[in-house]
C-alpha cells in the first residue's frame, strides 16, 4: 500500500484549558480514530506554520480524542497558544515505543515528574490506574516552579492522590506562601525507601537537568541503569528515522524512544544537553 | 556475471534515450556534473574520469521536494523511468545506506521509493580516481561489482556491457542488433586495467593505514582535542553535507501556499548549528567540534551499529568541497596517531 509518511490527518481542537501561566492542555478530535500507546509521541501540525513533537496526556483507551498538554517554548507552540477552539490541525503518528507497561506489571512504578514533563505522566498515570491491581504500588514525586506552575491542578491536588494504591508526593522549588508541603527541587523528596528498589521500576520526565539529577539520585539509591526509564526530548521532525534531528548515538529518539532506559543511552555524548 | 560487447558509445547511449531521460557525465570546469544527454551533440560523452562532484542522491531525493498537502491526501507522482550513465562504484555503494533509510519495511518513503524503483543504473570503471579519492581505505573499488543494471568498461575497440539485474538482461535483450559477444582476449584486458588503477589508488593512500578498525579508533578518540581543533578552519558553509552522496538528513517544514498548506522535505546538515536544538533552547551540540564529531561518529560508527554497513564510501568528494580546508582523512589520521601515542594500538600488521 502506498502511504506517504509525511502526510497529516486532519484534526481539530475542540477545547483548551489553561493549565498554568505557560502551559495549555488542548482537546483535539481527529477526523477518524487514533489509537496510540501510552509515551509514544504525535506530531502536530500548525497548517502552513509548523509541526512539533507532543506525547498525548490522555488515556489510549480515548482513540476519539486525546489532549495534548503544550508548554509556549518556541515559535510553534506559541501560535499554538494564540490559537482558539475549532483551529483545524494536522495529526501524524504515533510515533516511538511509549512505555512498557508490562515490564512495569508486579513491580513498583516510581515516577519522578517536573513541569511539563507531567504531560507524558498523566497519560501513563492514567494507563497504570486503570488497571492498578496489575502494579505493587504507584509512587510518584512530582515537582514545579511554584504551586501556580503545577498543571492538572484540579486532579492532581485532590482525586489522584486518594486512589487506592497511589501514594503523591509534591515539591516546589519557590512556595507562594500557601503552599504547606516541600519546597525545593523535585530531588529534594526522593528517598532510598520511597520504594523497593529490588522490585521497582522508576519512570523519569521533565526538563534535562532535572532528569539528569534525577537519574544522578536514582543510581546512588541503587536502581540499575536498565531500570530507569526516560522520557527523551530531543528535535523530533520526520518521526520515522530518516531526518537525524532527533539522534542520540546510533538511536532515534523518534522511533527507537522517546522513552529509553539510561542503560541505553548512558555512553553517548551530551544526552542531558 | 553475464557480459555482452559494444563497438560504440553513441549506439548504446541513443538506445537508452528512446526509451528514457538520460543522464550522462559533462565536465564543468574541474569537476564532473551530471546533464540531460543530447543525441545530436558533438562531443563525445566522457566517462572515464573520477565521480561527478555531485552526489547521486540528487537524483533519489532531490534538494527540495514537496512532501504533503494538508488536509487533501498527496501521494508521490508517478515517475517516469531514468537513466543514469559513468555511475562509478562509490556512487553505488551510497546508494546502499541509502537505501537502508529510505526503504526499510516499517517507514518506506515512497517519494524515494518511486524514483528508486524508475532508475536504470548504467556505471562504469573507474579509470582516472582524482587525488581526494580513497574507496579502497573504505572497502570500495575503482570498478562495480554490483549494484548496477549494466556496466561499461572501456577497453580496446570497443566497451564491454555487463548484465547486473533483471532490468539490464531486458535491455540487453531488446537491442541484439546494438551487441556483439565479448571478443576473446577483452575480459583480461578490463581487469589489467582495473588491477592498474587499484594499484593507483593503493599508492595514492599508502599513508592512510589505519592500527584498529575505523569504528575503534572514532570510539576512542571522542575525548580527543582533534574535533576542536580541526573544527577551527570550519566555516560552516555546509558544502560536506550537502556533496555526500551517503548523508541523508532533511529539513521538514511547514509552508503556505495560495491556497493551500504544504510540508516541504529539504536537505539539511548536522553542521548547521540550530539542527539539534528543541523549542526550549536545549541543543546538544552548540559546539562546532561535537558537531564535526557527531557527523564522523554517525558515519562510522552509529550507521554500521545500526545497519551494518559503514557510511563513509571514501569518494572525497567532501574532501574537495570544503571550503574550511577540513579533510576527513587527516581527521582518522591523527586520531589514529593519538591512539598509536597512548600505546593502545596493537601492533601494526
């Protein structure tokens, strides 16, 4: 069958919500279903502008809509910010592996989030709660700038935090003077006894110097590099291996990641950069 | 391999023209580049000499192309058949690592693809290697050895045509009137000359030996100072990229027309300082010397751990463009030194 791979569905944001000063979730519907598992990414397409890279922050068990939570970083997310409900878009992918989920079954999956890197997080929270009893426990230390700069507030600061089996914990680098719990960088909550390292997996996102201490954390506390699992961003452009953008040593982010163990990729160069 | 016999050029090439475009070497200046050929041209077609100094990939993956229209669905055109004559062995062998990228089953370009399959390789030995060419320190040959549709081998009185596919036997055999069988003494002949100039390009590059393979001595030398210091004399024109017929990167972009939205594929250059950078300003490789080290190590190394296949052909044709002076071979030269000084090397053989 003849497919071109560069060519976009059509989509279409049906609603956005405002998730922090700079970050916005969007509701887009494609035209026709769009299945994708949980870490794998999508490209998006700004018609006549520019396409980016995004993980989806919904459920895969959504295949008639997904959200797509977009921090303003560059030219295209910020038109992306600019744009109101009914903007037309264009959809490629799913693109890379996404989470192995059934590496995580029977284990303890402790997931180490920051800013936007919460995005990709709550696709997989959403993955893992959904079939909780699947998984020993799900610990999560997630960090932001300040309390304001959390997004999926209205979740993430009550009903998540009551699931059976969840256990949250949340950190601000600069509290607002309301904010009772941690301040200080995400690293600053992280703990030998968090989890058992012996049957846990740790899930790593966020920005890459928070990823890169992080990991420095997690090997100190004893996880092996092949169990530490990172969500890389890199310039994600064609999505199918060929544009190089994307290369972390002989890898693809985009289509042998985004998500690697550090196992994989700890003897390239400039990995955290 | 099956092989027929031609007394003249000009029956082949106009052969080949009914029925397709063809492309044929034309010296310009220096250099070779590849035109439509012209039947009523006076002068004769020269195809003797070293490579084009432009990359085949031109012909596969053009330097801008089209790639969709948003929302109507768009799908390569249908491509007419082509020709291309004097493709030497370098040449053929890019399209290998092409072809590792562009075809594999599970993202197959069709843009590529379509041209690709509508090609008819004609390639030729190689009798006058230039002084930046070094296949043979990458495993080529002055000559094809597969690869091709047909290849020439010029030779006394005439050329001799080898059969290399399905697509050059049919050629073959719709122009009986055009071939002769292969005059006795003609195959030895070929192969003196060819024994001629691989012993050319063995002296030519007597001094390039290296003590591990390549991969080894690339993987070693990634603390080394060298990739800064070579990188000193780079100007960043992007000339090495863009006339390596084995780099393959592009430049996806979203373009507005009239009327109507269009993603646009482009030849781009992990030279190019921005190539690496996000949205959030994050670039792995700000710095000009991990750049020229990341395209070597992707040539060596990433590629070959990859594919299996080395992604340097040797055909110099980066050695002759750049502008900043920066030669490849000096590069695994004083890598190799580095590593020989540090008492790593094993013996050399």
């Amino acid at each position: 069958m003849n497919q071109n791979l560069y060519q976009p569905i059509a989509g279409e944001i049906t609603d956005i919500i405002d998730e922090s000063p700079t970050i916005k979730s969007f509701i887009v519907v494609p035209e026709k279903e769009f299945a994708f598992k949980t870490g794998q990414f999508v490209e998006l397409t700004l018609p006549g502008e520019g396409e980016a890279p995004f993980t989806p922050s919904s459920s895969p068990a959504d295949t008639k809509k997904m959200e797509i939570t977009i921090m303003k970083a560059g030219r295209v997310t910020a038109l992306l910010h600019g744009c109101k409900k009914g903007q037309k878009v264009g959809i490629r992918g799913p693109y890379g592996n996404g989470y192995p989920i059934k590496d995580f079954v029977n284990k303890e999956v402790y997931i180490v989030g920051g800013g936007v890197g919460l995005a990709p997080i709550r696709s997989l929270f959403l993955t893992l709660v959904n079939r909780i009893k699947d998984f020993k426990s799900v610990v999560c230390r997630f960090g932001a700038r300040t309390p304001e700069d959390f997004i999926y507030k209205k979740t993430l600061f009550g009903p998540w935090q009551k699931i059976d089996g969840v256990k949250i914990k949340l950190s601000v680098d600069k509290s607002d003077g309301k904010w009772t719990g941690n301040v200080g960088v995400v690293t600053t909550i992280l703990n030998k006894d968090d989890v058992n390292i012996e049957s846990a997996v740790a899930i790593v996102c966020g920005p890459p110097i928070m990823m890169k201490f992080a990991t420095v954390k997690l090997l100190e506390f004893g996880f092996p590099a092949e169990r530490i699992y990172l969500s890389m961003e890199k310039n994600m452009s064609c999505g199918i291996g060929k544009c190089g953008h994307c290369m972390i040593g002989k890898y693809y982010v985009c289509k042998d990641g985004p998500v690697f163990t550090y196992d994989q990729i700890k003897g390239y160069p400039n990995i955290w950069d | 391999m099956e092989a027929v016999f031609i007394s003249s050029l000009k029956l082949l090439l106009d052969a080949v023209a009914e029925e397709m475009d063809l492309y044929v070497p034309k010296k310009a200046d220096e250099h070779f580049v590849y035109i439509r050929y012209d039947s009523s041209a006076e002068t004769a077609v020269e195809f003797n000499n070293i490579r084009a100094c432009t990359p085949v990939k031109e012909f596969l993956f053009p330097l801008r192309e089209l790639a969709s229209i948003f929302p109507e669905p768009f799908e390569p055109k249908d491509i007419k058949p082509f020709a291309v004559f004097g493709l030497k062995d370098c040449d053929l062998r890019s399209l290998e690592c092409l072809d590792k990228v562009f075809l594999e089953d599970e993202f197959r370009d069709e843009f590529y693809a379509a041209r690709r399959e509508k090609m008819f390789i004609i390639s030729s030995d190689c009798f006058d290697p230039g002084e930046s060419c070094f296949c043979n320190v990458m495993d080529g040959r002055p000559f094809a050895g597969s690869g091709f549709d047909l290849n020439i081998s010029q030779v006394k009185d005439g050329f001799i045509i080898e059969v290399g596919s399905q697509k050059g036997k049919d050629f073959i055999e719709k122009h009986p009137e055009i071939f002769t069988d292969v005059p006795d003494d003609a195959i030895a002949r070929r192969d003196k000359n060819r024994a001629e100039v691989q012993k050319q390009l063995q002296q030519q590059n007597a001094d390039l030996k290296f003590d591990l393979p390549i991969k080894e001595i690339l993987e070693s030398g990634q603390d080394s100072d060298v990739w800064d210091v070579e990188a000193k004399s780079c100007i960043e024109c992007q000339a090495c990229t863009r006339v390596c017929p084995t780099c393959h990167c592009f430049y996806l972009y979203d373009t507005r027309q009239k009327d109507y939205f269009a993603k646009m594929k482009m030849w781009d250059s992990c030279m190019r300082c921005a190539y690496a950078a996000v949205a959030g300003g994050a670039n792995p490789r700000k710095i000009l010397g991990d750049r020229l080290k990341h395209r070597l190590m992707h040539k060596f190394c990433y590629f070959l751990d990859r594919y299996g296949l080395q992604m340097c052909i040797g055909c110099g044709r980066c050695v002759d463009a750049d502008a900043g002076g920066i030669d490849i071979r000096a590069i695994l030269k004083k890598l190799n030194e580095e590593i020989r000084n540090k008492g790593k090397a094993k013996v050399a053989k």
